[in-house]
C-alpha cells in the first residue's frame, strides 16, 4: 500500500502547466514541522515536493497561495532523469489524489497581513534602545491629565 497524508503550509504560490495534451498539472512544495525538537532545541522542517493533476490542479492555482495550510492525501513517487552533466537524478514527491483546504482564503490573507505586520514590528523594535528613557532629553516635565480628554 502507498498511501500518504500531509498537512502544511505552502512555500510558494502553486505553478500551473499543461502537457502536450493539454492536461492541467500544478506542483508546489509543502512546508511541515517534524513534532520533534533536534538535540539543539530547534524544530525541524520538511519541504515535500506536491503534483496535482487536472481540474484540482486549476483550483489549487485559484485558491491556495504561499503560506495557505492545506492537506495533502495521495501516494508517494519516485522518478529518475539524466542530468546535463550526465549524471541520473532521483527526485521523490507526492501526487496528491485528493487536497483539502484547512483555512478559508479571507483567513489566509488576515494571517498573511499578520505575519507582515509582526515582521514589520519586528523591525523597529530592534532598533529601540529600551535602556534609555525617551524623555530624558525633553528638559521639562509632562503633565498628563484625563481629565483634558475630549470623550
């Protein structure tokens, strides 16, 4: 029995080609977290190569996107080819019999703006000094009342 089923996140936007015959196929690569830290603390990622034939490989390029969380059930392949170097390649993916989408695209872009403005965050919090008062410089004292609020 070849049986396989994964749950992960994209690493990259779905690539849609047709075959001589005009037959749809889609691959992307699928990013999923071993549930084991290795000796140094540090989790573990593996990327999965994916293929999806025919009419779910349109709708895989239509509604899922980098980042989306998706599983994955289909059967695993190996295929072999001769490299420009004359060397043979061995390459191992999944071809997924059937994709189920774990997040609806509205929940994908909010996660995806999210991360984006935690990235951001991120950012300029590193460059703060939290050391150093911010109104050591100002030379006078604030008085701050709610009571001047306009609400």
């Amino acid at each position: 029995m070849n049986k396989a089923l994964l749950i992960g996140r994209l690493t990259r936007d779905p690539e849609l080609k047709y075959t001589n015959n005009n037959i749809p196929v889609a691959t992307f690569t699928l990013a999923i977290n071993r549930p084991f830290s290795n000796q140094g603390g540090e989790k573990q990622t593996d990327f999965i190569n994916i293929v999806v034939w025919r009419k779910q490989a349109e709708t895989a390029k239509n509604y899922i996107s980098q980042g989306s969380l998706v599983a994955v059930e289909g059967r695993i392949q190996t295929r072999s080819y001769d490299a420009q170097d004359g060397t043979k390649r061995y390459i191992t993916e999944i071809v997924a019999d059937n994709i189920q989408f774990l997040e609806s695209k509205k929940q994908s872009q909010m996660r995806t703006k999210s991360d984006e403005a935690t990235d951001f965050n991120k950012n300029d919090a590193s460059n703060i000094n939290i050391e150093k008062d911010p109104f050591a410089d100002f030379g006078s004292n604030i008085e701050i009342s709610d009571d001047e609020l306009p609400f």
